[in-house]
C-alpha cells in the first residue's frame, strides 16, 4: 500500500485506518482538537463519519463524537476502562476480580528498594521491574536473575516514577491479541530482537547485516537493533561478547522485551495459535469496564496447545494500541484490523452494538 495519498500529519496507525476506511468509501478528513476538557495541548486526528455520527483517532485512541464539547471533539470510546488500563496495578486488579491470571506481582515505593529485593528473591525465579504507568516498553527490564541485576533495574524504574512493579517473568511466547467488541480475535506472536549464527560472523556482524536488511525491505513500525548496555548485558549473560562468533543455527537473544519499539518483531500465523487464547484475551477485556478496543499482551507456555489453569498470564491491556503490527508484520499475512474497528464504529453508530457473549 502507498503512503503518497496519506496526509503527513497524520500518524502512522492512523494511515492505516484511513487507508481502509476510504477503500470502503467511508468519508474521513484530519481535523485539529483535544481529548479533554482544560487541555492546551491539541494534535491531529483523523475523523471517521457515519452520517451524522463521527469518531476521531490519533494515537491508538478512539473519540465518540457523540459526546463532543467545545473544543473537545467526543468522549473517550474506551471510557473509564483507557484510565484503568493504563495503571499496570488497577489492571491486575480488575483482572484478578475476574479469575484471570496475571504474573505474581507488587508495587513499591521509591524507598522500599529492600522490601522490593526480597519479594523478588522470593518469587523463586527471574523477575520484571516495570513502572506504573508506561507503554511501548520504556523501563520494562524482564528476565532480572540476580539481585544486582534487581537492584539496578529498581533503581532506574524509580529514578524516573517513584515507584515500580516487581513481578513474575516468563521466558515464553508472548501472544499479542487485537480485542474489538465484544471478542478478541486477530492475533501475533511478538519476538524479542535476535539473530541466527552461521559460524562465521560475529554478532556485532550479524546485527549489522540484520539492520540492513530492515532498512531495505522498508516495513512500517519496525526498528533497527540498538547496541547498548542492555544488549550487551543481555548476550552476556549467555556467555558472548559482540564479537562472538556463534555456531551455525544458533539463536542469539539480543534482549527480551519484544516491543518493535526495541528491535522486537511480530509474527502472523493465523492456525498456528489455538482459539482458546483470544476468548481468554476477550474475557480480560470484558473485565475492564468500559473497554471497546484494545490490544491485549499475554504469556503462554506453548500457544498451539489450549489454555488451561498455569499454563498462560495476560501482561497488559492497551486501550490506546497501535494498529501497524497488525497490517504489517514482521512475516505473515496482514490482518485487517482497521476492519474490525470500522465494522463496530459502524454498528455502533447505528445503534446495533453488540452484546457480550452470554456466560
């Protein structure tokens, strides 16, 4: 798809719903305006209209025109639920009300860098330290196994937030799932950053070629592989330096947040994740209330076999998510996502929402 008919102003995810939108002859425009009321701050949106009726998006966020006042072009489609979903701990809250797991976690305070130590000792097992509040990965440090590593990745998360979250971390597939209501269904399978040996080059090698590579073949919302301290701790920790030489078909993890944001990719293998998990990701949505679209971060321990009590954790619900992984994976057939968010803009408009699922 072309990005020359594309108003500059616009952001990337919002391309992609104009781009769907206008294919179906659904009239947009980009218009100037704030999500809320006293704001200074005003950015561009793309307006969505059904007769009448318009939407706005800008960001991952999604405005009901419906509810527009002055200079405030509608309420928040997602509501009370885009606040809860933002808070990592009223996440985990509303959640956990609803019998779906989460990895074992708590919150500490700035001065509580002991206490935070000891409960991650006593998880039993590598941890995360994330902040609060966040999104697209910032602060996020998984797989921590030594206390210093603890210590340092507290330090930083606080530094910064005053407070951080301490919690399980799973060294397994990470499934994304795109909710739009009432269900969750479109999925992909997010990859932290890594590159394969062939017995000859380094991986400071390898990196470089893999770098190049991204950057010809050009894919929307992916990044080249940053070397820093976090990469270079990270091969470390597995017993390589950046001028290892890996033997030929090894897997080397450059880190482990899977963000694109960072060097991560996300895969789409529609039949190769078993449905269980999207009515799982439908049912942590539903939980929140208010939420109509949103994306849902989930661990699971092998995504082909179907989820079962121990075996999956959801990680964070995005009521403001971005749409571009889902049009333009790193491998695999896109996923019309901006087609399911039209379809219940549309039925919402009409006043034909649909209701959740029975049971």
């Amino acid at each position: 798809m072309s990005d020359a008919a594309a108003p500059p102003e616009l952001d990337p995810h919002a391309i992609c719903l104009r781009r769907t939108a206008e294919h179906r002859g659904i009239p947009t425009d980009v218009v100037m305006g704030s999500e809320r009321a006293l704001s200074t701050r005003s950015r561009t949106w793309l307006r969505i209209s059904f007769g009448a009726r318009d939407f706005f998006f800008s960001g991952g966020i999604l405005l009901d025109g419906a509810g527009r006042r002055g200079t405030v072009l509608g309420s928040l489609l997602n509501g009370r639920g885009l606040g809860v979903s933002r808070d990592k701990v009223a996440t985990k809250a509303a959640l956990a009300a609803a019998g779906i797991p989460t990895p074992a976690g708590r919150l500490f305070g700035a001065r509580e860098a002991e206490a935070a130590l000891a409960f991650a000792a006593g998880l039993g097992g590598p941890v995360c330290v994330k902040p609060r509040m966040g999104s697209w990965g910032r602060l996020v440090f998984p797989e921590l196994r030594t206390p210093a590593e603890v210590a340092t990745a507290f330090a930083t998360v606080v530094a910064q937030t005053r407070e951080a979250i301490v919690e399980q971390s799973f060294r397994t597939p990470e499934l994304r799932h795109f909710f739009v209501w009432p269900k969750a269904g479109p999925m992909l399978l997010a990859l932290p950053p890594m590159v394969t040996g062939d017995g000859q080059r380094d991986i400071a090698m390898l990196i470089a070629a893999m770098n190049e590579e991204r950057i010809r073949r050009a894919l929307p919302g992916t990044f080249p592989v940053e070397v820093d301290d976090n990469l270079r701790g990270t091969i470390a920790a597995e017993g390589l330096t950046l001028a290892s030489v890996p033997e030929a078909g090894r897997q080397v993890v450059l880190r482990h947040a899977v963000n694109r944001a960072v060097g991560g990719e996300c895969l789409s293998l529609p039949g190769r994740i078993h449905p269980s998990y999207a009515e799982v990701a439908g049912a942590a949505c539903r939980a929140i209330e208010g939420i109509r679209v949103a994306s849902v971060d989930m661990k699971v321990l092998d995504p082909e076999r179907p989820a079962a009590p121990g075996n999956h954790w959801i990680l964070e619900v995005n009521a403001s998510s971005g749409l571009m992984p889902f049009h333009y994976p790193s491998d695999g057939p896109e996923q019309d996502i901006s087609g399911l968010i039209l379809d219940y803009l549309e039925a919402r408009a009409a006043g034909r929402e649909a209701p959740p699922p029975a049971g």
